[in-house]
C-alpha cells in the first residue's frame, strides 16, 4: 500500500523528491503520515478536497482487498 500511496503522490506533486510518507501500523488499522513542501499541499488536497478524497478512497479500497484498513493523514 505505501508504494502505491508514494506513486500516486509523486505523479501530483512539483516537488517528488521531498514527498515523505511514513507507515504507522496498529492491529488492523494503519495509518500513514504525509509530509511534503508547503507549496505541494495544495495538488494534493485540490479543489474542494476531491483529489486527497479520492487519494483516501483508492487507499481504503486497497487496504480492505488485504482485510486491513488504513488513514492518510497530511502532517505541516
């Protein structure tokens, strides 16, 4: 899930080589921490929100063809 999540990411962002994703697992639940330059935040999270919906979205559907679940959380 966490190299689909960086690929998916670094295709967005201006800036690729400073997106930073890190995993934290616990029990079923895993939730992954973004961190990425201010000027990035910006495409990801898009107009209204759709695009980091969409980016949580592809993730949950991942994450439960694994019996997983799984949060995106953006960290400034």
């Amino acid at each position: 899930m966490k190299e689909f999540l960086e690929f998916v990411i670094r295709q967005l962002v201006e800036f690729p080589d400073e997106v930073m994703i890190s995993e934290i697992p616990s029990g079923k639940m895993t939730i992954f921490k973004l961190q990425l330059r201010q000027s990035d935040v910006g495409r990801i999270i898009g107009r209204n929100g759709q695009t980091i919906h969409a980016i949580r979205a592809l993730l949950a559907s991942s994450a439960a063809r694994h019996g997983q679940r799984a949060s995106l959380e953006i960290v400034e």
